[in-house]
DNA sequence: GCCGTGTCAAGAGCAGTGCTCTCGAATGTG
DNA sequence: CACATTCGAGAGCACTGCTCTTGACACGGC
C-alpha cells in the first residue's frame, strides 16, 4: 500500500514535471508566435515526437486551456498581491490604483497571454467551465476594494442624476455585487462595473494596438485613466 | 481609345465582380467559423481550386485585410448614419446614445467581424496602413459630438478635481482633440477617450463572452453603461 | 526473481492548411 | 487574324492537428 502510494507519485511526479515543462514551453511559444501555438513546434523543441504530447494533453485546445487557466491564476495573483501591499487598507484609491496597474503591467509583460484570455475567442475554442473560477479573481479584487471602501465610509453612495435600471438588470447587477459581498445600492455597483470594464478596455486598447501612432504615453495616460475612474466609481482618496 | 477603356473596364468589372464575390464567401465563413479562414474552402464554395484565388488576393493576409477595411467602413457608416438620423444636432446626449447603440448593434450583429478588427490581433498579421483611416471612422463621430456639444454650450467643461495630466501626456491628448476637431481643455478631452474606451470596452465584454452566466440583460445593460458615460463625457440632454 | 500490467515514446499515416510554379486554354486587344 | 495577357487547373512543398499501431521500459504482485 504504501509501496504504490509512493510508487504511484513518483509516476504522478514525474508525469507532472513533464506537464509543467510542456506547459513553459508552450508559454515561450505563445509569448513569441502569439496564439498560433503548434504542437509539432513544442514537442520539437522538447526532444520528442508529436504524437507524444498527446499522453499528457488530451488535444491541442486543453493545453490551450491550461495555459488559460494559469493565465488568469496568475493575473489574479498579480492583482492581490499589489493590493495587500499597500498598508493602509482604508486608502481605497491607492489600493484601486495600484491593482489597475498591477494588472496593466502583466498583461504589457505578456501580451499574448493577455490577448488569449481577454481578446477575441479563439475560433472552434470554447472555454470549459474550469477557467470561470479564475476568470473572477481580478474582478473580485476590485470588488473588495470597494466594499471596504464602502465600510471605510470612504465609497460614494451619492447616485441622484444616474439613469434609472430596470428591474430585471437591477436583480443581475445586485447579484454581482453580492458576488463580491458588495453590499451597495445597484447604481454604485454598476459604477463599479463601468470602471471595470473601462480599465480592461484600456488595456485591451493599449495592447491591441488601438494607442499606436496616437498615445506614447502610455503609462501616464493609463494611470490619468485609472484616477478618473477610481473617482468616477466613488473611491475617496 | 474608346475601345480600350470599355474592353478594359469590361475585364476590371468582372475581376471586381469576382473580388467582391470571394469578399462576400469569405465574411459568410468567418460569420460562421471566426477568424480561422481557410482560402481553400472558400475556393470551395466558389467551384474553383485554392491557387486560382491568388489572382485576385496575393495572399491569405491581404484578403483578412480586405475585409477588416471593410468591416471598420461599414461600423463607421453605421455610426455615421445613427448620428445623422438625429433631427435636433444639438441633443448631443441623444446622438451619443444613438452611436453607441448603432455600434452595438453592429458588433452584435456580426460579432466574428466585431472580432477581427477589436479582439486580440491575429498571429502573423500586423495591420497595415490601410486600415487606420477607416478605423479612425467611429470614433470621430464621436469626438464630433462633443464638438458639437461645447459649441451648443452643452459640453460640461468643469475639471476641477481631475488629475494633473502631465506635459508630454498633454500634448497627445490635444492632439488627439484636435484631429476630431474638439476644442476643449485636455482634461475633457481625456474624459472623451474614457468613454471612448468604456464603450468598446463593453461591447468587447459583451461579445467575447465576459458577460456569460452573469448578466443576460445586456441591452439594458449597454443602455445604463452609455447614458452613464454620456454624462461623464460631460454631455448635457 | 519473474511475469503480467500499465505507461510511454516513436512512427506511419490521414486530412487539412497556405503558397508556388508550370501549363494549357480562353479572351480581349492591336 | 495573330498576339499578348489573363485566368483556372493541377501538381507539389512544407506545414498543421490528430489517430492508431508498435515496441520498449519500468513498476507492482505473486
């Protein structure tokens, strides 16, 4: 018994070496050729035949997958990370600012990577139902931010001139908010979600090509971008 | 002389016919199958062998091309003509409200396109200079509201709490401002790119699936994100 | 210690891709 | 009418994802 467990995970461990190492190399390609990721290239690189990889990859769309799936881990981590350093945890706008800009700077550090998970839908390409758990993180950290800001007392709750909801988008847009316990009037979570989708279309603009021959600076005009937003969707500083 | 003009249009209309001919194959395919366009289907369905193709695009890349001009001249008219069927010009709001619908609408209706000039840049293809003209198209029209706007006096033009916009960022911005012909301070001008951005930024949300298990409501949705944005830009109804 | 079992990489092969080149036929032009 | 240009077809190259079969290897139970 004990002999197969420990059998069976040095098989298990090994196998998972090799998967990581399938998994960097695919990365390396992507950050290189974009999503145009062959198979033939990656097992080429790695010594071996192509028909090899398919003893760890189902097909070329679960690498495709996998490499998704870190994708958004590893954004989402970015995102927490530079929000639980900044000390003061009542400094809503800091903490706003800093997380657009943590996301920014992945997703310049990685275009492709960025393009996979937030460009066009690959055709023939649907995203299974592992990848909507860490799809959620980035989002759900912006979230925080404003729940405590809200908490901090620090959240403006003031919608007088917003446009009405209808009812049917209010329950939605409510179910959001309680998403990312984000206990707010429906209008000041649909701000929350405007600023959302503002600072990824940002991105999106700046790394899909939108900005060139336009904007160069685009890092300044990114962050005068983020501070609007970060006061347009209630965050007092 | 008079021969050889009607000979010689008499062969660039039916090459004309046959390019517009391979356009219209080819958009029905992407429409079905996304950006992954194969020359040798669409020669398929024209009853002819890939290679004959190459008379008329030199390549796979320049058909793709082809069609993305198209694709950004027909969202640009679309805009153009919901801004236009407007009556009273000086409704900025309406008109913004009115563009912004019209470019939805048109991104919906055609999303694969939608894909192809706003969704992550296809591997292996960079956008030539062609392109930029047309894609300049939606967003003129709206920089002409805004315009349009500040002269009617209905363009809010208080910035007082914005941002500091520092010099160099200054400068692009203005002359972004000034390429749509928008004489107003940078500040303002920046919060016209905001909105520019959020709305693409929404439509991209929308088509490229963020929205999935989430909010069904997307046209309330999309309305509420624009007359919000309308009043940020600063245009009073 | 041997033998069955399960895992693995390799190779051949299929159907598809973009693209090039050559060759004959048609067609409009002088 | 004869010439030149244009066009479509076909073969072929190098590539792709994927499947199936084959042979080697190592691990675990008897």
């Amino acid at each position: 018994m004990a002999d197969q467990t420990t059998a069976g995970s040095i098989r298990a461990r090994v196998r998972a070496e090799m998967i990581d190492e399938i998994k960097t190399v695919a990365r390396r390609h992507i950050a290189q050729e974009g999503a145009a990721l062959s198979l033939r290239a990656v097992a080429r690189e790695l010594g071996m035949v192509s028909s090899a990889l398919y003893r760890y990859f189902p097909s070329r769309d679960e690498l495709l997958t996998a490499l998704i799936i870190d994708a958004y881990d590893s954004m989402g981590e970015a995102a927490e990370a530079a929000d639980a350093a900044i000390p003061d945890r009542t400094d809503v706008l800091a903490r706003w600012v800093a997380v657009a800009h943590a996301l920014r700077d992945w997703a310049v550090a990685q275009p492709h990577l960025y393009g996979l998970i937030y460009g066009s839908p690959v055709p023939g390409y649907a995203a299974p139902e592992d990848t909507i758990g860490p799809a959620t993180r980035p989002v759900v950290v912006l979230g925080a931010i404003m729940a405590d800001a809200k908490a901090a007392g620090r959240l403006d709750l003031e919608t007088g001139a917003a446009p009405a909801i209808p009812a049917a988008l209010r329950v939605e847009i409510d179910r959001v908010a309680e998403a990312v316990t984000m206990d707010v009037p429906a209008a000041v979570a649909a701000r929350g979600l405007i600023g959302w989708t503002e600072l990824f279309g940002a991105i999106s603009f700046e790394l899909f090509g939108r900005f060139n021959d336009t904007i160069d600076e685009r890092r300044d005009w990114f962050d005068h971008q983020v501070r609007v937003m970060g006061a347009f969707v209630g965050l007092r500083g």
